[in-house]
C-alpha cells in the first residue's frame, strides 16, 4: 500500500496506520489488505471483480472497513461488493472512495454495492469521497447501491462528497418490508465546473416501512447538481 493510499483513507475512512475488525482495502484494482473477524468474512468473488461479505447474527457492534482507493491517471475501476446480514446484527460500515488524477487521463471507480438485510439487521453505512491531484485528467465517482430490507430491518446511510471530484453519478434504490426503516443523509459539495446528479427510488412493500431522506448541497463556482 502506498503513501497516497493511506492519505486518503485518512481522509475518508479514519485511517491512522490500522483498521479495528474486518476489512477490505481496495487500491488500483487490488486488493491492498484484508481482515476477517469472529462475526465476518469477507470472500473474493469469482465471477467479476469485488467482494461478498457475511455478517452473522453474533455481530454486535461490529465495524467493517471496505475503502476503495484510485492513485492515478488511466484507472478505470469497477466493482461489486455484496453485503449480507444476518438477522438481528448490528454492524457499522465504514466505505468511501478516494481517486486521485495525477495526468491527462481520467481516474475513476464506480463501485456498485448491494445490501441484503434480514429480520431485525441493523446497518449504519459512512460514505465519504474525495478527489485529489493535480493533473488534466477527471476524478470521477460513480456509486450504486441497492438495498433490500427485511421485517423490522434498519439501515442509515450517511454519505458525504467533501470536495475535488469532477463529475459524479450517484443512483440509491430500495425496496422496505413492513415494519423497515431507511434513514439517508447525502452532503455533496461543487465547485468549478463539477457536476454531481443523485437518482433515489424508494419502494415501500410493507405496512409501517418508512424513509427518511435528506440531501443538502453546496454548488459553488459554476459547478451544477441534479437531484
């Protein structure tokens, strides 16, 4: 793992030279470190490039760190990561995305991450991205996520874009059991001539399922954001 790497999981994931519990460092493409835990594994997919990870119902208080990290020009990173959670967890999840363009070539990652919770789970997600360097090149961050939530499931999702990415596409769609509660929370900030567009779609197929959605912008400069 290089210095950049680790400057920007500073930044975007409370990276101070470890991670407590499990989790999966993405840098370049590779993966740069991986930890299980008594309550969680996390497995290579086969068919495509990403990770699955199980949380098992033992898992209280549990916190999963899967930071991605682009550290130059000519990257174009795509990935899958599926969550599982076993009924009754409670587990933080810590992702976020740093892309770096350090020439003329665009640097990018689009991670897509799918969220499968059962009965009673119970999920916190932190999201934070960021764009650095001083080349030509675009940083870009196109994010996707699914969520399916169980009876009685919960998650919040607190995602933050704190500066320097050129242009992102960010889509959020759910489907709530009855009784399910989705809490979403987005803060993006523009500036220049960035362009950031968010598309949630929420379905709520239960009796009591509930979502609470929030997303506050700052578009400085001549930078443009579509909800």
């Amino acid at each position: 793992m290089n210095s950049l790497t680790e400057k920007m999981l500073g930044l975007i994931a409370d990276w101070n030279g470890a991670f407590p519990g499990a989790f999966n460092i993405r840098e370049d493409s590779q993966c740069a470190g991986r930890q299980d835990s008594e309550h969680v594994r996390i497995l290579s997919k086969k068919d495509k490039p990403g990770i699955d990870i199980h949380i098992d119902s033992g898992a209280r208080g549990e916190r999963v760190a899967i930071p991605a990290c682009v550290t130059h020009s000519a990257v174009d990173d795509l990935v899958y990561n599926d969550f599982y959670v076993a009924k009754g967890a409670d587990v933080t999840i810590v992702a976020g995305c740093g892309v770096h363009a350090d020439g003329e070539e665009d640097a990018r990652h689009n991670g897509i991450h799918r969220f499968f919770l059962e009965e009673g789970a119970h999920v916190l997600y932190l999201e934070k991205h960021i764009g650095l360097g001083d080349g030509n090149g675009r940083r870009i961050i196109d994010p996707q996520t699914h969520i399916e939530l169980a009876a009685g499931a919960s998650m919040e999702m607190i995602t933050e874009q704190i500066r320097g990415v050129d242009s992102t596409r960010r889509k959020t769609d759910a489907r709530l059991a009855a009784d399910a509660r989705l809490v979403i929370k987005e803060k993006i900030m523009t500036h220049g001539v960035q362009i950031a567009e968010t598309d949630f779609t929420v379905d709520l197929d239960g009796e009591g399922a509930g979502v609470d959605l929030v997303s506050r912008s700052v578009a400085k400069g001549r930078s443009r954001q579509m909800i």
